[in-house]
C-alpha cells in the first residue's frame, strides 16, 4: 500500500487553516475593537488569552490554556502560529 504524505499533510493543513479561521471568526474578531494590534491565543474549546506582546501571549497561553492553542495578531488576516 503507497500513502502519499503530500496529500494528507495537504488535507491536515487545510483541516488547521479551516479550524483556526472559526476560532479567529468566533473569538478573536470580537477582540479586534478594543485590542488591535495585540496577540491572542484561542484554544480548541475557546479559551482566550491576549497580551500586548507576542511573547507575553505565548506564557500566558502556556500557563492558563496549556498546548494546542492557535496565536493570532487581532486584525491580521492569518494565524500566527499553532503552539503545540
């Protein structure tokens, strides 16, 4: 049996784009009023944490929400990164 690891990393890829445009849309564009320009990190279950700096944001995120959180700059177009 051949599995073709491009395509299933594609579809992973598109399956974490997809999962951190939701969380962005539900959680963290509200956001975006009041704290343009600062850091946030959204959980899986909708845990929030925001802080000026991106370091800040990432302790934070470790500290109260623990691993798998996605970090975003509020009033950017994508995600910083996934923290794992």
């Amino acid at each position: 049996m051949v599995v073709n690891t491009k395509d299933t990393h594609q579809t992973s890829q598109r399956e974490t784009n997809r999962q951190a445009d939701e969380l962005y849309a539900r959680y963290g564009k509200p956001l975006e009023a009041e704290h343009d320009g600062e850091f946030v990190a959204i959980s899986t279950q909708g845990g929030i944490v925001h802080a000026p700096t991106l370091q800040q944001v990432l302790d934070l995120s470790l500290e109260q929400l623990g691993p798998g959180s996605y970090v975003f700059k509020l009033g950017a177009d994508r995600s910083v990164f996934r923290w794992r």
